[in-house]
C-alpha cells in the first residue's frame, strides 16, 4: 500500500496540493524510514523543559518506525511524567520493566525482548527507572546498564530522554546517540534556545547529528521554525498544532505528514545521509 493512503485520506486530498507531488514526497520518505542501516540507529529525544511534546512526538516516531520496518524496533522510556512515552505508544506502562537476566547477557533476539512491553505497532518498549521514584528520570548509568545489553538486537532504537538539563544529562544524551532531536517550543524564544543548544551539543559530541525540532502544542503557528529552517548550519524539522494529539489514533492531515517526514529525515542523519529538505 502506498504511503500516501495512510498520510492523507481520500477525503482531504483536494486541499494537500498536488497528488502526485505529495505522493511521491511521501514514498521517498517512506523509502528513507525503511532503508537498511549498517548496525543498530539509536535516535535520542530530549527537551530543555517540559511541556514541549516530547514525549508525544518520540512515540509518535517510534511508531512509524515500528509499522514501517521490517526489523525490530526499540522504545526506550526514560522520562518521568504523566503522559509518557509507553502509554502514548500503545504500550503497557504500569511501571520500570522488571529486571532481566537474559536482556542483561543477552545472546539473541529473544533474549534481548523478554520481559519487554509491547504495542500494536510492533513497537517493543522498555521503560527505565526506579519504582521507588516514579517521579525520576532515568539517569544516564541507569539508561547505559538497561539498553546497552540489547540494543544491537534492534534495528533502531528510540529514546525518550524526556526533559534534561544542558548543564548535566544532555551531554549524556548526545554522546549515546547517533543523531539527538531535540524538542522545543514553536515560539521564537524555544527556537532559539534550541538552536543555540544545538550547536553546543555538536561541539560536544561532533560525531552525532543534531536536529531541532519545534512542536506547536498550543496552535501559535510555526513562523519562527520556518524562518530558523532557513538558517545555515541547523536542520529545523517543525510538527504543526495537532488538536487531536489527545485522541489515541487520530491526527490531522498536517500533523501525520510532518510526523512522517521527521522520521524519514532521522533515520536518514542516523545512518550518515543528510536530508536535503526540511519539512515546512
């Protein structure tokens, strides 16, 4: 099945512009989340503060990334909050996932997802943290020790770091991953802020990429991403005010399309290709 036929439906079409430009748009994006990569991809979400929809935004991803691929795909929830990553992506999320002996010496697949929740997508979810301090992130020792023993078992693996401080975990994140994106307001100052981490976080980890990714969660519009996509040195990837964002299982045309493009152009900086076209 095309692409297209799950981005926009029949109905709504007539207002996406020409078809056969979107549908093409669409099946290269399709082909960039479905490309083969040459170990296991580990893309990082995080946050300056919270309220941004990051958490919202790395399950919607993961669960791209699930549908489309044909290998597995991992969730990694480490960021504490009432909406988070496992519950967004259709996964049990009634605490920690309980330790493992297999996982931590895994030597196989199955080894590697036991005792790991699971979605609809096919996404496999493992979510960190200590049931004493529900309240916690993950730290970065906690998030090394549980993903690092079965990560390559993974096509790509996705983590939620949630919202973390510049000055003490985001350079943990940086150095975890293979790209970092990193979530902020839509408003002129979230931009900013985010562009300006952004180049700090390159000069921390200069071998992972780093995306800016602006989420109106409040329907203010997406002028300021739009003209910080234009930028030198940035990729500025916005997702548009989705008022559905609470309804499992539905989101409007815009928002699905720019999900989709996201994830096309993460798996694309984690593999080492830069996408030549931000979503606007």
């Amino acid at each position: 099945m095309r692409l297209l036929d799950d981005v926009v439906p029949a109905i709504g079409r007539a207002f996406f512009g020409s078809v056969v430009s979107g549908a093409r748009e669409l099946d290269d994006a399709h082909r960039a989340i479905r490309q083969g990569v040459p170990t296991s991809r580990r893309i990082a979400f995080a946050s300056l503060r919270g309220g941004t929809g990051c958490s919202t935004t790395a399950a919607a991803v993961a669960t791209v990334l699930a549908r489309r691929r044909s290998g597995r795909v991992l969730g990694v929830d480490g960021a504490a909050g009432p909406r988070s990553f496992a519950a967004l992506a259709g996964a049990d999320h009634g605490g920690p996932t309980a330790p493992s002996d297999r996982r931590a010496a895994a030597r196989t697949s199955w080894d590697a997802t036991d005792g790991l929740a699971a979605a609809a997508s096919g996404l496999h979810v493992l979510r960190i943290g200590d049931p004493r301090f529900p309240s916690r992130q993950a730290a970065p020792d906690e998030w090394t020790a549980a993903v690092d023993p079965i990560a390559r078992f993974f096509d790509v693996v996705v983590g939620d770091w949630g919202s973390r401080s510049p000055f003490v975990d985001l350079g943990a994140v940086a150095a975890d991953a293979h790209v970092v994106a990193l979530v902020t307001g839509a408003d002129r100052p979230g931009v900013e802020e985010g562009t300006a981490h952004a180049d700090a976080l390159r000069r921390h980890a200069p071998d992972t990429r780093v995306v800016v990714v602006p989420v109106d969660t409040v329907g203010a519009g997406l002028r300021a991403a739009r003209v910080a996509a234009d930028w030198p040195d940035h990729v500025v990837l916005p997702v548009p005010h989705d008022p559905t964002a609470t309804v499992p299982g539905v989101r409007p045309t815009a928002s699905r399309t720019a999900l989709v493009h996201l994830t096309a152009a993460l798996v694309d900086a984690a593999v080492g290709r830069r996408s030549t076209e931000a979503t606007r």
